[in-house]
C-alpha cells in the first residue's frame, strides 16, 4: 500500500513527505526534497524520546508552507498527551523546518528530540528505475552543522543543514536534550539548503542570487498578485468553484525559474517527476490557461524558441526546427546517461509550438513577439515537412533513433504500449497517430493566418493553406475506418490503420481536420459507454483487447485529455456534448479536494460509485490543473474576435449560474456570464 503524502513546493524545489511531515527513502512514490531532478533529502524522520509520532492535524495554509500538529504514540491507543509537536514547515529554494515542543503538565519535563537526516542524492531517473550510483557521498559536521556531499567527476551537489538550538550532531542526524519546565514550549529552527555546485553559482553570481532572492513574504506578496490577476469566478456549484481557486494555487506553485532566466517562471508537467520544462506539457498548459494566466506564454514561447533543434543528433533526437520534449539538471542527464540536455523525442511539440503562437496572439493581440519569433515558426512549420514526414506519404510520424533510452512513443500516450491495434498487437515505426495530423492540420491553418496578418507573406499563406487542405482530404480518405465509423488511431508503418478505438479522436475535433459529415459518430463513440466511464472518456475503449482501466495510457481517465476532448466537440458544435464531459470531470474532482490528479482509473461509474485514484499519478499535475480552466472556457463558449470576447455559454445540469469576471485579452478587461434557468441565452458580444 502507498503511504499517503503531502508536498510543498517552490517551482523547481519541493519536498514531498508522509502526513506525519517525515520523509524516508521510497522507489514506489518517491519522498524527500528535491531540486533540479536531484533528491537533496531523502530521510527526514523525528521522534521524542524515541517514540515516533502521530498526526492529530495538518494546515496546509500555502503551497509553500504547512503545519503539522502532533502528539507521540499511535493514535490507536491514544490518551491525553502530556507533550505536543508542532512542525511547521516552509519552502522557499531552500527548506526550512520550525519545531515547537509544548509541555502541557504540572512538572517539568525532560526530552530527547531526533530528527534523523540523511541525503542519497538520487536522480529522479534513479529513483524510478532502482539504479545504483556511481559517485560517492561523503558527510562532515563542523560547529554544529551537517553537510552531505555527493561527487562523481565534476558533478558535486551538497545538502547542508543546521539548527539554530544547540544540537548533537552525528553522521545520521541531529539531537536535543530538552528541559521544559510545566505549560512551557522550546523551539528550534532547522534550515537545509541544497548547494548545486558551488562553482555555478561562484561563475553565475548574478544569476544565482536571482534564483535565491526570494522569501516567504515575497513568495506570499507573489501569490496574492497571481491570484488577484486571475478572473474571479462565481458560480452555484461547489466542485467547480473549488477545482477552478485549486487549479489557480496549483499553477502559481508549479512555475519553474530556470537557472539561465530565474525571472521569467515557466509552467512545469507535474509532481514528482516532471517538475522541468516540457514542450508538449508546457504548451497545452499555456492552451489551457491562456484566458486566465496568459503572461505564463511568453516565456514559454521564447524559450522553446531559444532551443530548437537546429542538428542532427541521434542520441537526443534532436532536428532542425524541432521543439523540444524535456530538459534535465540532473546526473543522468549529466554524464548523457539520459538525452534530457535537451532532449527532442516528440513528433507533436512541434506544430503546437505554431498553435500557441497564434491562439496567444489572438487573446493578447502581442504582434511584437509574434513577429520576433517568425523564424522559429517557420522553421517548426519545415520541420513537418523535412523531417516530420519519415515515410513521404505526407503524414506526421515517429520512430525513435535513440534505441537505448529514448521513447517508444512520442505522441502525448507516451508509453510503449499506448499505441495498439484492436487485438493488442503493437505496430512496428514509424507510427503516424491520427492526433498528430490534426496538430499539422491546424499548425498550417495558423500558419497561414499568421503568415497574412502579420508577416506579409500572402503566397506563403497560400502554399501553406493548400498543404492544409490536402492533408485533411487524404486524412479522411486514410484514416477513416468505414465499418467501425470512426478514425484510426495511428497508421502503421506500411500505412495500414492501426484500428484500436481511442480518445485521441476529440483532440482530431480540436484541430478542425475531421469532415463535419463525421463528427457526429466521432462524438457517439466518444460517449458511448465503451469509452465514457461517467467520470470522463476513457484513454481507450473497454472493447479493445489492451484496456486496463488502471493502466497509464490504455483505460485511465485523463483530466487533461477530457479537457481537450470537450474543447474538440465544443469546436465541431456538440455544445451539449462538451458541457456533458466537463461536468464529469468536475464532479470527480470533488473526491480529490478539488486538485485532478494526472488520471484516475476508467472503471465505470456504476461499478464504484467514485473515481478510483491512479497509484503513481503526479498530484498536482499542470495539465490536469489547467484542466478546470479550459473547461470553463468550453462551458461558456469563450472566443476572441479582434478587439472583443464572444460568448455562447451551455451549462450543464450541475450548473444555474456562472460569472467570470475580468477576463484579460487585447479588449482589456471583460466578464462572461452564464444561465441555465429561462431559455438558452443567445450568443454576446463583449467589449
């Protein structure tokens, strides 16, 4: 059984510990504190007078900061204690723990207080796949503070700790000897930091203190101006209101500052193992959020332009044009054991690098960055061409020329068994997944608008248009199966379709690439019981002979991917549909605390009554954060036309009444209002 956890987090640092506030060594869901892929932490234990403790109360006030209220002994055979802990923890780049002992007798007490502390300085790709290190630790104690030091070539990182009561300290922790006298209280303050290389920050002085100059007040000040930024929503329904305020205090918490540009924060994948930089992850989270959280774009937009493929490179899967799918701090990605430095292993970063460019512009009317990064659009737009296209049939596809370590997969399912006929087989590569064709359907759409309105480049708005509309005739023709009524999944490798039934039909509604003749039995079989659990649309079929509704990609319900899915049948005019998707996700969401995790299990919601949560899930997950959002821009069928928003809001049943208010885009600022009650309200201009 997993222990439970709780995590605060600071964009690239966070701790992750069990509801005691302790942290010891996991491979399953890995505890400790982390900061740039590497485990600073990975035994964090107290105890008074030997005895371990039990947790009575937990405030999680901020993402940043906790307390816990403790007593000792089991709370199966608990009695009026005589003694209290209080841990309160924080996080801020560096940890921080404050520990408060209360006597509550008559007499005074003595106690003997041990935090045991340890540091294996584990690379997340480590934890993951059990694998031993290379380097060697070391320890030293020197007046009274504890440094754990871990080297392998000229690869150090250092984890040092210090109190500030007197302590005794030893190679696996620290002690102290307490005398309270009766209703009395001690406190100490421990503080670890982790050190990346002391010679980085000596060699980047500037931007080191950057990267360090934040504190709990700044970090408090920061969110209440994130938040107040942000719409405010007011509706009837809980669920709602609570994932939306949830989603917004997740996204704050997951912006991550890059040692080369700490002042530009860029939203992360998730926690634990994906708090880094993706392309994918990080475009559809900026997507997603763009009506409520658009200056997280930006920066997005010039980073991934800032390292695009511009080699060739096996080892990294690196191509010029291609936009990145991951990068790495840590010492896999080091010594090239991982290719995350960066590393290019997805087919469909590339051409959502051209769509946020334009759905960005649209909101914010920002013409200066679009025309900064019209090289890089055009070179992502090439690379579909010149590379995307491995077979020279005109659609995009992958195969993987890392053979060692790099993905299987490379569309959003990842995983190696994502992709699969109906009968379980696996495709040989290349693989062409029908997503992907809509992503470079809509790419060159976006392109040529782009291309019109703010490059002066009408014939290459043209060619591009032409290719667009090639590409959605033969789609249709290719990928359509005509018996089963619905879209192949992918095409194999001798352009034969890969006819396993999936969810990867709505982001194909999303892209525009699907004959509206067709849209109407794509939408059945997405709400067919087959694929709709009534908690959201399955990743795949319950018919199909690889479905697990447990298994990562082949039967999970994925927030993210619902999110999309309703923005799909929103976009093909299944506005009721849409509303319908939304609101069985929101109302999972409620058996969560209002915070979707990565996915949850695709079993029926007649058959368990609630959303059976998905072992290793990342919780919080950016995607699945911004999932609320985009759902709410879906309900109230929120659209940008030139200097003012359109609206043509559809409730669910769940739902009466919806006001989102301050909306940001190049009108300024406007609000959107949704009813269920009279008739249905007719479409608004709002300026």
């Amino acid at each position: 059984m997993i222990e439970k956890t709780v995590s605060l987090l600071d964009g690239n640092t966070f701790i992750v510990t069990n509801d005691q506030g302790d942290v010891s060594p996991s491979q399953v869901y890995p505890t400790g504190l982390f900061s740039f892929d590497t485990r600073f932490l990975s035994t964090w234990r107290l105890s008074l007078n030997g005895e371990r403790l039990s947790v009575l109360s937990r405030d999680d006030l901020r993402y940043f900061e906790r307390h816990f209220f403790l007593v000792p002994g089991e709370p199966t055979h608990y009695v009026d204690a005589k003694v209290s802990v209080i841990r309160e923890q924080s996080i801020c780049q560096d940890f921080s723990e404050r520990l408060t002992v209360l006597n509550h007798d008559l007499e005074p007490e003595h106690f003997t207080l041990r935090v045991e502390m340890g540091a294996d300085f584990a690379d997340l790709f480590e934890i993951k796949d059990v694998r031993e290190k290379v380097g060697t630790t070391s320890v030293h104690r020197e007046n009274g503070v504890l440094r754990f030091r871990y080297e392998r070539g000229g690869f150090r990182r250092d984890t040092i700790i210090s109190s500030t009561a007197e302590a005794e300290v030893d190679d696996a922790g620290m002690t102290f000897d307490i005398h309270l006298e009766p209703r009395s209280s001690w406190h100490t303050e421990l503080h670890v930091q982790p050190v990346i290389q002391e010679s980085l920050a000596e060699n980047n002085k500037t931007i080191w203190a950057a990267y360090r100059s934040r504190s709990r007040p700044k970090l408090r000040q920061d969110l209440e101006r994130w938040l107040k930024r942000a719409p405010t929503l007011i509706c009837d329904y809980e669920p709602l209101q609570t994932a939306y305020e949830r989603s917004l205090i997740d996204l704050a918490a997951m912006r991550y500052a890059s040692l080369t540009n700490p002042s530009a924060p860029l939203p992360t994948a998730g926690l634990p193992w994906f708090m880094t930089i993706f392309g994918r992850d990080s475009i559809f989270i900026c997507l997603q959020a763009l009506p409520f959280a658009p200056q997280l774009t930006p920066p997005v937009l010039r980073l991934l332009a800032l390292l695009q493929g511009v080699t060739l490179d096996d080892f990294e899967e690196e191509e010029p044009g291609k936009i990145l799918h991951e990068f790495r701090y840590g010492e896999s990605a080091a010594f090239e054991e991982q290719p995350h430095t960066p590393y290019y292993g997805s087919a469909d970063s590339t051409p959502l690098f051209v769509i946020l460019l334009d759905e960005y512009v649209r909101w914010t009317g920002d013409a200066t960055l679009i025309r900064r990064l019209e090289p890089n659009a055009r070179k992502a737009l090439a690379w579909i061409d010149e590379y995307g296209d491995l077979l020279g049939n005109g659609y995009l596809s992958y195969f993987r020329r890392n053979t060692v370590n790099g993905l299987e997969n490379q569309c959003w399912k990842d995983s190696w068994d994502s992709i699969s006929y109906h009968d379980g087989r696996l495709p040989r590569p290349p693989r062409a997944p029908c997503e992907l064709q809509g992503y470079a359907y809509d790419a060159r759409i976006r392109g040529a608008r782009l291309a019109r309105e703010f490059w002066n480049d009408p014939a290459y708005a043209d060619r591009l248009e032409q290719q667009a509309a090639e590409l959605k005739r033969r789609f249709n023709q290719d990928f359509w199966l005509p018996d089963q009524e619905y879209f192949a999944l992918a095409l194999d490798a001798d352009g034969e379709p890969v006819d396993a039934l999936a969810s990867n039909m709505g982001h194909l509604l999303w892209s525009g690439i699907v004959e509206p003749s067709r849209a109407k039995k794509v939408v059945q079989h997405l709400l067919s019981p087959r694929m709709f659990s009534g908690w959201g649309v399955r990743t795949l079929a319950d018919t199909e002979a690889r479905y697990n509704p447990v298994g990562y990609h082949v039967g999970t319900v994925w927030p993210f991917d619902n999110s999309v899915i309703a923005w799909g049948l929103r976009r093909s005019g299944f506005r009721e549909e849409a509303a319908r998707v939304a609101e069985a996700v929101i109302q999972a969401s409620a058996y969560f605390h209002g915070r979707l995790p990565e996915a949850f299990a695709g079993y029926d919601r007649a058959l368990t009554n609630f959303p059976v949560e998905y072992p290793t899930a990342c919780s919080p997950q950016g995607w699945s954060a911004g999932a609320p959002l985009l759902f709410l821009r879906t309900m109230l069928g929120l659209e940008p036309h030139e200097s003012h928003l359109a609206t043509d809001p559809v409730l669910p049943p769940s739902v009466n009444r919806i006001e989102l208010l301050d909306i940001p885009g190049r009108w300024g600022h406007t609000n959107a209002f949704g009813l269920r009650s009279g008739p249905h309200p007719r479409q608004r201009l709002l300026r």
